[in-house]
C-alpha cells in the first residue's frame, strides 16, 4: 500500500503540474485572442479611414478630366490656353454655355517619354463642375475626336485605387456589349445593366458576369452606349 500511495502521489503531483501548464496555457490563448481581436479592430478602422481618404482624393478630383493621345509638347508653356482652345475647336462652342474656364493644366508628373513611345495624359482642372458634364456628354455623342489628326480621348481623373475597382468590371462590360444591353459604371464602381424588366445594379464583378452569363440571347432592343 505503500508504494501505491506513493505512486498516486505522483500522479496527483504530475497532474497537478499539467493543470497548472494548462492554466497557463489558457491565459496564454486567450491573450493572443484578445490581441487579435484588437488587430482586426484596428485593421478595419485602418480600411474605414482609406477608403475615406480615397473618396476625399476624388472629391478633390471631381471637376478634374484627363485627355489621352495628345502629342508631348504640343500645348507649349500655356497649358491652360491650349486646353479651353482644343475643347472649342474639338467639341465646338454649343457645348458650353458660357466661356469654358479651366483652374490649371499639366502633364502626368513622371519623366518626359522618349522619341517613339506614348505621350504623358494631360489633366485638366475645370472652374465649373457643370463643363465637365458638358464635355463627357458631348465626347460620347460625336463618338470619335480627332485634333490634328491625333486620335484623342477624355476621362474622368479619379484615383489609383478607384480606377482598379472600376477596371474591374472590364469583362462584365464585354458581356454588355455583346448581348447588346445598355450599361453604364456609376460612380464610384457600380455597374448599371438596363433590362426589360428595369435596371440591375452591380458592385460585385463575379456576381455581375455569372448574372450576365445566364441571360439568354440579346434582347430586341435598340443599343446604348456604354459610359466609360
């Protein structure tokens, strides 16, 4: 009986010591799991707070436009001058109400391209959010511009971040165009699909192609462009 008692002993004395290594251990995990829990407080603060320093960015950007294929160096030191002229020429004097303002215009800040490769975007800053209107409007309805007989294009200037939400959506706009079906990506990054039944809107890219790969053939219905 003796040795019994001796060897239950240590058994209670091993068990003991594995409660307390399981305390332990239990504190342990339950540190890390409040420490995790207040890293994902703080990573979705950190998501709350980008996303609204994106959506500042592009309010600051809201009357801003960009035009793509013009030749490097062809607005000379007057970069302001050179874009109210070009949007006259371009898309004409009906398009604005007034005289078209423009705030400040400049070359995309990165080097000067060399002999051969593809010209620097222009952005432009209108005094009157309205213009800005007027000029997508009017670029969409004359379809192709041409200035000197350089193919040009005007888009919204809108930040990093947003334009990779909005380019996104490029297969989905594809299906669009081939089931014939007007559309057009609303700001920030949605996408507005126009059916018989009413419009869908669209936020989420696979939800969009699997609802636009289940449609049946193209409606009879006359086609809209799309809004880039």
């Amino acid at each position: 009986l003796a040795d019994l008692h001796e060897e239950v002993s240590s058994i209670n004395n091993k068990l003991d010591k594995f409660s307390q290594c399981l305390d332990a251990s239990e504190r342990r995990i339950g540190d890390v799991e409040d420490r995790v829990d207040h890293i994902e407080n703080i990573l979705l603060e950190v998501h709350r707070l980008r996303e609204r320093c994106d959506d500042l960015e592009n309010r600051a950007r809201r009357s801003n436009l960009r035009i793509v294929g013009l030749p490097e160096g062809i607005e000379g030191r007057d970069p302001v001058s050179f874009v109210e002229k070009l949007l006259v020429e371009v898309l004409g004097e009906e398009t604005f109400l007034g005289r078209v303002e423009i705030e400040r215009a400049h070359r995309v800040l990165r080097p000067r391209p060399k002999e051969g490769e593809r010209p620097r975007i222009i952005i432009f800053k209108l005094l009157r959010f309205p213009d800005k209107i007027h000029i997508l409007r009017r670029a969409r309805e004359l379809g192709q511009l041409t200035f000197k007989n350089q193919k040009i294009f005007f888009f919204p200037d809108v930040s990093a971040d947003l334009q990779a939400r909005r380019q996104e959506f490029t297969e989905a706009r594809r299906l669009c165009h081939s089931l014939h079906l007007p559309f057009s990506l609303l700001h920030p990054a949605r996408l507005r699909v126009s059916l018989r039944d009413g419009p869908r809107f669209f936020v989420d890219l696979e939800e969009a192609t699997e609802f636009l790969k289940r449609l049946p053939d193209p409606p009879s219905m006359s086609r809209v462009p799309g809004i880039i």
